[in-house]
C-alpha cells in the first residue's frame, strides 16, 4: 500500500462547479500537508499549505484535513477552464527530524469545461 | 524576487554522454529537492540536500547519478552515461531553513537521450 493515495482521474466538470481533490494517507506522523497544481510540461506550483488538522481558505480554493481519518481534501469553488489542470497532495511528518522528504500523491488530471 | 531558476530547460544527449542539470534555489532557501518525472507518472523523490551536504539520498539510482550543492553556486545534478531510460523531466524544488516545510519548484529540465 502506497503512503499517500490519490484517485488520478481524469475528472471533467463544466464551469462553475465545486471540485473536489481527495488524498489519503497511511502515515499518521504527517503533519503538513500540501496541494500543488502542475500546468503540462511546467513545474508544480504550491497552491495550499497546512498544518496538522482543520481548514484553510484562500480566495477560490479551500484545503481540509481531517487526520483522524487520514484524509485531505482541496475543494475549488466556481472553478475555471484555467483551473484544467494535474492537482498533487503532498504530505512530511513533524518528526522527520533533519530530512523535510514530501511524500507525494500522483496526482489528479482535471479538466474544467467551458 | 526571483523563483526557481533551472538549466538548462532542454538538454538532448547521445547515449552515453553525460548531463549536468543545474538548480539554483531562490533567495534565502538553502534546502534543495531533485524530482524525476516520467510521463503519466508522478514525481519522484531522487535527493535532499543542505549546503555542502546529502541529507537523503534515497531515491537516487546507485549508479550513474550524483547530486551535490556547493557552498557556493547552484545546486548540480550529474548523470553520467545517460542511457535513453534517463528520458523525463528533472525539477527541482528549494526551501527555507526554518520550519516551513513548503517546497516551491523550478520549471524544469526536459532531457532527451537519443
């Protein structure tokens, strides 16, 4: 079983729907997680960072966790053909000592149409 | 305030040259992360380095590849004798010395062994 799981999609919604970006992890020493979203044939770019449990908000994109479940999940409101794109969860324990190593999901390719 | 800066952006090598791939991580980061990408694939961790330092090397093939990053300049990724396997994109990731564990990433060098 890996660490960190991630449905890799495709996921095709219309403009204007609620997305929803689900992980799942074994680990429950992760305390930081994070959500990037990768453009094709570019560098992944950080969207969300959070510490241990709750919510976060920032602007269209919200990022929860719930670590009695081992679940993370980034929802995007009124998403945009712009938002197309491969979403990828990451996650580091608060006990890695001296190694900050990020433990990545694959990745969920969505795609937002017009 | 300049990013992540990587090159070259494309690297074509004949089987069995070597690459330099370089990384220098943005201002005021001294933790420096190699990530290979495989098409349809995830990121995957290959080295963590500190100035002058591997903290984790794990994810590095033992033959061929070696990373360093000198106090000095940036951050190198060698492959000797590429084979056309060595095929993806390499991208490197950098991140502060405190506690923030957020990784901000590079745009990438795309090598092509022919």
């Amino acid at each position: 079983q890996k660490e960190v799981e991630q449905d890799p999609g495709p996921l095709s919604v219309p403009e204007g729907a609620i997305v929803s970006l689900n992980c799942t992890y074994s680990n429950s020493a992760f305390q930081y997680f994070m959500w990037y979203r990768q453009y094709s044939r570019k560098g992944p770019e950080l969207l969300m960072y959070t510490y241990s449990s709750g919510n976060k908000e920032d602007g269209r994109f919200t990022a929860q966790v719930d670590k009695s479940s081992k679940y993370i999940s980034l929802f995007i409101r009124d998403s945009q053909p712009s938002d197309s794109a491969t979403y990828l969860c990451a996650m580091s324990s608060l006990h890695a000592g001296n190694n900050r190593k990020l433990i990545w999901g694959l990745g969920t390719s969505l795609a937002v149409n017009p | 305030n300049a990013g992540v800066m990587q090159n070259p952006r494309h690297l074509v090598r004949r089987r069995g040259q070597e690459a330099r791939l370089r990384c220098s991580p943005m201002k005021g980061h001294s933790h420096v992360y190699w990530y290979r990408q495989l098409p349809e694939e995830g990121l995957k961790f290959m080295v963590y380095l500190q100035k002058e330092n591997i903290i984790d090397e794990s994810g590095m093939p033992k033959e061929r590849f070696s990373a360093e990053f000198p106090k000095e300049g940036p951050s190198i990724l060698r492959i000797q004798q590429v084979v056309r396997g060595d095929s993806a994109a390499y991208f490197c990731a950098s991140s502060t010395t405190g506690g923030s564990y957020e990784q901000y990433f590079g745009p990438g060098t795309r090598l092509t062994v022919t």
